[in-house]
C-alpha cells in the first residue's frame, strides 16, 4: 500500500485510497444488503478494543469489509448544491420571495448559501468508520487517513453555524413519524394532483422541494415523489410555521446513512468541513460544490400558498350550494375511479370464476365421486352465487 504525501506542509493533503494487501489474505464478510446486522455492528464501540485490520486506514475487520463491499461503489453517489440566493432574490417572484423568507425564519439560509468542495475518499472512509457514542456529547468518532479524530454534537452543529441558541425549544423531526401521503392536501392545487408526488404541488412547495433535494434532504433518484421526512419539513415551513432542529435533522441523517448506504453518501460538504476543521488540516478535495439556480414555474395562475389554503377553508361553507369547475372535475374523477374499481373487481372475479370452472372439470374427470367430493362443488357453486349477488346489489347502490 502507498501513501501519497502533501507536497506543502500545510497542505492540501492527499487522501490514501485503501488496497487490498496480497500478504493478508482472508474472507472478506459481504455487508450489502445485511442492514440489520449492520446496525448492530454500528452501536458497537471498535474503539475501546485493540486495532485490529490488514489496512492502516480501519480499526476493524467490520470497517475495512464494509467499505470493501458497501461504499466503494457508492462514492459520491449524491451531488449536493449550495443555492444562488441572489439569483432567487433577483427573479422578483412573488412565491420564490415567501420561499427565501421561510429559508430565512428557520436559519437555513446561510448553510444553504455554503460553499465547499469535498473529497469521495474522505467521505467514505468516514461512514465506514464512525462510531456514534451513546452519551451525553453524543460524541462521533471516525478515522481519516488512519488518523482517529472525535468531535461533539455540540461542536459540529457549531460548526455548521447552528450553536446552542438556534437548537434550544425546537422540534426534532426524527422525533416524528413522516407524515402519511393522505395528509399531504395541505401542498397540492385543487385540481390535478397525485398525493406524495410532484404532480399538482403548489408553486411554493414545488420550489422549496428542489431546494431541500439539493442541500437539507439531498436525494437523487426517484425525483416525481415527496419523500419521506421532507414533507415534515415542508409542512413546518408552509403550512404551520414551526422551528425545527435543524442540526439535529443532519446529525440523525448521517447516522442513518451510516447504516442504511442504499440512500447515498450524503452531506459531503458539511462533513468535509467539519473534518478539516477537527484535524486541523486542508485536504485535497476534487468534487466541485456547484450553484443551484432554481427554473421559474411557469403557470395560468400562480398563488401564495397562504392565499390557496386559507381561500380553502373559507370557502368550504359555500362549497355545498356553489359549485365552480374545479368541483365539478374532481366529482367526474370520482365517478371514473369508481367506475375503474368496479371494473378491476369485475376482472378478478372472471378470472377466479374460471379458475373454479377448470376445478370443476378437474373433479369430473375423478372416477371417484365421494361425499367430499360434492361437497366441495356445492360450496364452490354457493360461494359463486353469494358473490354475484353481493356485485349485483353493489352495482345498483353505484348505478
């Protein structure tokens, strides 16, 4: 194994890139896939044993093994971005100005303006090795380089400007359950929309939703849904205002990624930061941190979401005798889905019937015509005939 030196004292130093070493042979554990035995192995501290592992870069057999068969593939898997604010501000936009705003209200607007290149070793060496403590520093302990290094919860969330002031009396959003995609109207237009998807989303939710996928909640792939804790977020930023714990969400997504690397190794440019400023060294980072500048939505009619919802829920006395357009195509999708499900039972039903027929058949050609024999065809007719009655009765309620 070679390591590649600065060429300044200073820096910026190189990152060794792990090898195999041919003089230690030995099985090697295949860690993808194993989520449950990874995240037992992740509450357990490699470090209070002896060094133990064929490359200076782990402590432990575990590590090197998961990196080996995990995370080399994954290395930069998640491009993030920093956001162009002035680019925003200068659209003049209405909904783009209440999303700066909101940004503003829950002090996210400086991390998401950080600008800050990063290394794909780096980051793949810390989510093979850290170790998240268990006590009240909530300490995390990593290597880089075959160096250990440790820093608080207090210290990285200072770090990434969000000391103690910004963090006290505010919600975490682990501490929830991801809100069900049926609660999600609050984010949608009235018409044509798919619940959980982009589809139909308000302008203002549509934006703050690119912004997240790009710093906060960076997720590529799977770009048509609203995915999983990003609507808790955008619902305390949209629809009921509420402080969240900013920090705390990254620190939990971190930890989650240390188990579960199928979501990519997120946060390149805040751990990055955090490391050189722990080890007290700059290092050779070749991912470039580029701007994000969001596309202006194009629209008939663009509205606040302030102004969508609350018109909502001061019109819904008047909406029983007063029917606009937008009424009268949601009843019309109603009556095709209903339409559409009576016509998927009614597939399933003829299949299933002709599966009986073949049955039936089957127990004809049997030269043995016992008693349970005849049962079983009774009941199979009567259960047929139950189940045609039930569909004609249906029929009739929906006609």
């Amino acid at each position: 194994m070679t390591t590649q030196e600065a060429q300044e004292e200073d820096g910026p130093f190189l990152i060794t890139t792990p090898k195999k070493d041919p003089q230690h042979a030995r099985r090697v554990i295949r860690w993808n896939r194993k989520w449950t035995e990874v995240a037992k192995e992740r509450k357990k501290d490699p470090y209070v044993y002896e060094q133990l592992s064929s490359d200076p870069c782990f402590w432990n057999h575990f590590q090197q093994d998961y990196y080996e068969t995990v995370l080399q593939d994954k290395k930069g898997a998640i491009l993030m971005q920093w956001i162009d604010w002035k680019y925003m501000e200068g659209l003049k936009d209405l909904v783009v100005d209440e999303v700066i705003e909101a940004c503003n209200k829950q002090h996210l607007k400086e991390l998401m303006a950080l600008q800050y290149p990063w290394c794909k070793e780096i980051i793949a060496q810390f989510y093979a090795t850290v170790y998240f403590e268990p006590n009240i520093e909530k300490t995390i302990h990593w290597m880089t380089n075959g160096v250990r290094y440790s820093v608080t919860y207090a210290k990285f969330a200072a770090i990434l400007g969000f000391p103690a002031r910004l963090r006290t009396n505010r919600c975490k959003i682990h501490n929830e359950n991801a809100l069900d995609t049926n609660t999600l109207h609050f984010m949608y237009q009235d018409v044509d929309y798919e619940l959980g998807t982009i589809k139909g989303l308000l302008p203002f939710y549509a934006y703050l939703n690119k912004i997240l996928r790009k710093t906060l909640s960076p997720k590529e792939g799977d770009a048509g849904n609203v995915l999983a804790y990003t609507r808790n977020i955008m619902y305390k930023m949209g629809e009921r205002p509420k402080h969240f714990d900013v920090f705390d969400f990254i620190f939990e997504e971190i930890r989650i990624i240390s188990m579960m690397p199928k979501r990519g190794l997120s946060y390149g440019p805040y751990i990055i930061k955090m490391i050189e400023i722990v080890a007290k060294k700059k290092f050779y980072k070749e991912v470039s941190h580029t701007g994000y500048q969001i596309r202006p939505i194009k629209a008939v009619h663009v509205q606040s979401r302030r102004a969508t919802r609350a018109s909502t829920r001061a019109d819904t006395s008047s909406s029983v005798t007063k029917l606009d357009s937008n009424s009268s195509l949601r009843y019309f999708k109603a009556i095709f889905n209903m339409c559409k499900s009576i016509s998927i039972r009614q597939i399933k039903e003829c299949k299933e019937r002709k599966k009986n027929t073949r049955m039936f058949k089957l127990l004809l050609r049997n030269s043995n015509y016992s008693l349970r024999y005849f049962k079983a065809i009774f009941n199979m007719c009567k259960s047929i005939s139950v189940r045609q009655i039930k569909e004609r009765k249906e029929r009739k309620k929906n006609t």
